[in-house]
C-alpha cells in the first residue's frame, strides 16, 4: 500500500508538470518572449552602474556584449521550455491521448519541425567533426554563433509558436514597438549630440546595440509592425497611432542608415501590399501608402541636416556611395588600365585586391567577404568548417575588419554545410509559402507578423545573425508558425460511438 502511495504521488507530480493545461504552457511562453523583448531597457541598470563609476572607456565594450548575453541566455531558457514541450506531447502520445497520423501526413503537415531536426542532426555531427568542438557548439566570445546559438533560435521559433491566443500575440507585437521606440529616441539623442547621451553612447546609430546594422535589422522589423498595425487593427485609434508609429520607425531607419534595413523594408512594402486586399479587404491603391510614406520621409530626410552631420541624410550616403564605387574602379582601373573594356569575369577577378585595403567601405567589402565566403563552402561543402570556426580564416586571408560573410545564408552554410543550410532554411521557405496561399484565411497578427518576418528575412542577405538582432526575427516567426499546431497533427484517437 506504501509503494502504491508514493507511486500516486509521482505521477501527480508528473502528470502536473508534463501534463498540464495549454493555457500554462502559454503564459510560460508569453512571459519569457515578453522578457527577451525588453533585454535592451531590462539592461539599463548595467549601463547606468558603469557610467557612474566612471568607467565610460569600456563602459560601452562591456554593455554591447552583455545584451548579446542576455539574450544568449533567454535563447537558452527557451530551449528548457522546447524540451519542457517536447516532453509533454511524447506522454499525451504514450497515454493515447494523441494519435500520430502516419509519416508522410505527419511531414507534409508539419515540414517546419522536420526540418529543424534535420538541421540540428547535421549541424552536431558538423560541430563533432570540426578542429575546436568548444567553439563550435558555444561559438566565439564575441558573437557566440555557436551550434548552441541556433539551437535557441529554433527554440524561440517553437516558444513563440505557443502563443495563440489573439490578445498575448498582438500585446508581443505592440511590446516590440514600445522597446524599438525607446531605443529610436536613444539614437536620436545620439544623433542629434544631446549631452550626455552622445558621449555615453558614441556608436553612431545604434542605440544600445553595439552596432548600426544590428539595430537597423530590429528597426525593419518594427517598422512592419506598425505598418500591418496600420491596416489589421480593428479599431480606427489604433490604426492612426499605428500610422504615426509607422512615419517615426522609417525616419528613425532613414537617419540609422543600414542599406540591408532598406531593401528589406521595401520589398516586405511591396508584399505585403498585394497581401492586404485578399486578407483584409483593404483597397489595393491604399495597400501600398507604405511605400508613399517612406518616399516622402526619403525626401525630408534629403532636406533635413542629419543630426551632428554638416549635411543631409541623401547627400551623406549618396557621398559615402558614390566613394564606394569609385573605390571599386579605382581598383579596376589599376589592374586593367583605364582603356580597357571591362567584362563581368574581369571585373570579379579585380574586386579581390580590395580585401587588403583598410579603407574599405561596406558595399565593396560584401562583395570581397560573399566571394570569399563562397571559396570557403566550396572547400567543405557536406559538413562546413563548425560552428562560428570561419573566423580564421577571414583573418589569415587579410580580412580582419569583418571576419565574417555579412550574409546570414552563406554564414549557415560555412559553418555547418549545405545539405545542412538547405534544412534549416528550407522550413522557413516552407512556412512562407503556406502562409502566402492561405493569406485569405490567416489571423490579423499572423499577418502583420509574416511582414515583420519577410522584411528580415531580405536584410539577412546583407547582415549576421546578431543575437540580440535575430532573436526578434525568430520570435516573430514563431507568431507565424503559430496556426500550425502539433495538437491538431496528432489528432486525439476517435470515441467509439454507442449502437442504436
């Protein structure tokens, strides 16, 4: 009777951790997103603290990497709760509750899930067979791009995917506008040289990111936010403030000045504005007042001095451009002559002699790190070089100012190998394409989610998966992934019904 008893006991207990109610694992994943959301202000107290100690010379190196920590260690509390919910559908199956529906329909319904494990199969043996499996699985000090770094972005897909209740899923999505927004007047302070914000924080653009690019890859994000919000709100308060927001998000990505922000950002414009009409009725001419506001921002921002800059935004980068180019030529014209016709093939074999240059700027340095980076996977395409291990070789190649491929697709396959990139990206490929044929039946917040996820999705092809820059991507995927449901796929087994 004692042994019965204890028995009874355990299975209470487990019965209420790994069988509790949706709604728990809900709020559990609701509360750990909201958190990641705010890292950047939950930091403020470490940045105020070095500050104040008057320790202003690393005060800015150590805060930028702590944020990346923080959210290195959220990515990490997700993966608990991914196994936490793993765990939980394998014992409603074992009790009979789910009844798997076979192989095939099980994949052809739930291809995103297959992938990623296939990913996280050929991404350990890739981390197994490198030359520093340290690295590999937690990646370098400084980005931490590590087996285990991808690991948490899946996780954040599945946490996210957890929250399907329409009220929490909008209130993520406004909490991403509300942190972006507090990061934006930060940059403007810095911007505009109001003391002391522009000698406390002296990266220019960034806000509390250590970098420019970082932050505008999360200002593309928002931006869809307040753009979707503009036309899914229900309420006409809402889509107003959502129009305003929209106007604040594309000056504050005009002044951030990340081209990979701005070809994300249009292209989602465009998409989305052919997805509006058949999904919320909205006129098509209207679908694309996006695109009208940022022209419009485009030319203030070309009129306007930019902050501490002597000039306007549209004449800094068309400066900054137009030497890029030139630096380009130059390098052309010293190899072939200033006479000579210059085909494509030529013109490829010249771009390489940029690379030991210094004064590299960041349209011809991407094209000098995507050929590299191409030269690299083709040396170790089935398994790549391991987690975050390229590094090296970017810096014995002369390519110490940007040891990596600036190019999130060709950074994944570098280090884990193609047949291992093709799985991990062909899940999003996958879920993007079922979203895009059901755009009629999806739900608001899916909708305005699936824009935020596009327009990253197109900067990924200029920028590296920053920790505290992707994580925002993955939780709005996770949003996106959220009407595909592993309940649903393993259907509870029919209840016999009683003979007349």
């Amino acid at each position: 009777m004692e042994m019965e008893a204890k028995n009874i006991r355990r299975g209470s207990v487990w019965e209420k951790v790994f069988h509790a109610p949706q709604k728990t694992y809900e709020s559990v994943a609701y509360w750990l997103l909201a958190v990641m959301i705010w890292m950047p202000i939950i930091q403020s107290p470490t940045y105020l603290a070095y500050i104040f100690s008057g320790s202003l010379n690393v005060m800015y190196g150590f805060v930028t990497y702590a944020i990346g920590y923080s959210f290195y260690g959220m990515a990490v509390i997700c993966i608990f709760y991914s196994l936490w919910r793993l765990i939980s559908w394998g014992c409603s199956w074992r009790r009979g509750e789910l009844r798997f529906p076979g192989v095939k329909a099980f994949v052809k319904r739930y291809f995103l899930g297959v992938s990623a494990f296939a990913f996280l199969i050929l991404a350990l043996i890739s981390t197994l067979l490198s030359n520093d499996v340290l690295t590999g699985i937690f990646g370098h000090h400084q980005r931490t791009d590590g087996f285990l770094t991808y690991t948490g972005f899946l996780a954040i897909v599945l946490t996210g995917s957890q929250v399907r209740d329409e009220k929490k899923r909008a209130s993520l999505l406004k909490n991403i506008l509300i942190v972006m927004a507090l990061c934006s007047v930060l940059m403007y302070l810095q911007l505009f040289d109001v003391k002391p914000f522009s000698e406390w924080f002296n990266m220019e653009g960034a806000a509390f990111f250590r970098n420019s690019n970082h932050f505008g890859y999360i200002l593309a994000i928002a931006t869809l936010i307040a753009s979707g919000a503009m036309f899914a709100a229900r309420q006409k308060k809402t889509r107003v403030l959502a129009g305003f927001a929209l106007a604040f998000f594309i000056l504050a990505l005009l002044y951030n000045d990340t081209l990979g922000a701005h070809v994300g950002v249009l292209c989602a414009f465009v998409l989305m504005g052919f997805l509006y009409k058949p999904a919320l009725g909205v006129n098509r001419a209207l679908s694309f007042l996006p695109l009208l506001i940022y022209g419009a921002l485009f030319a203030f921002s070309a009129i306007v001095p930019s902050g501490r800059f002597e000039c306007s935004f549209f004449r800094k980068n068309f400066s900054s451009t137009m030497k890029d180019l030139d630096f380009v030529f130059s390098h052309l014209r010293q190899k072939l002559g200033s006479g000579a016709i210059v085909s494509a093939a030529q013109a490829e074999a010249a771009l390489p002699a940029a690379s030991t240059s210094t004064d590299l700027t960041q349209g011809a340095g991407r094209l000098v790190l995507w050929k590299f980076t191409l030269q690299l996977i083709a040396q170790k395409p089935l398994f790549g070089w391991g987690g975050d291990q390229t590094r090296w070789e970017f810096i014995r190649n002369g390519m110490s100012w940007a040891p990596s491929p600036h190019n999130e697709y060709l950074n994944l396959a570098s280090f884990f190998g193609i047949p291992a990139a093709l799985c991990y990206y062909s899940g999003q490929i996958w879920l993007l394409v079922r979203r895009l044929r059901g755009a009629r039946t999806l739900r608001r917040t899916t909708l305005v989610a699936l824009g935020a996820a596009f327009a990253y999705a197109v900067s990924a092809f200029f920028g590296v998966s920053q920790l505290h820059a992707a994580s925002y991507f993955y939780l709005v995927l996770g949003l996106v992934a959220a009407d595909d449901r592993p309940d649903e796929t393993l259907t509870p087994p029919e209840t016999p019904q009683p003979r007349d």
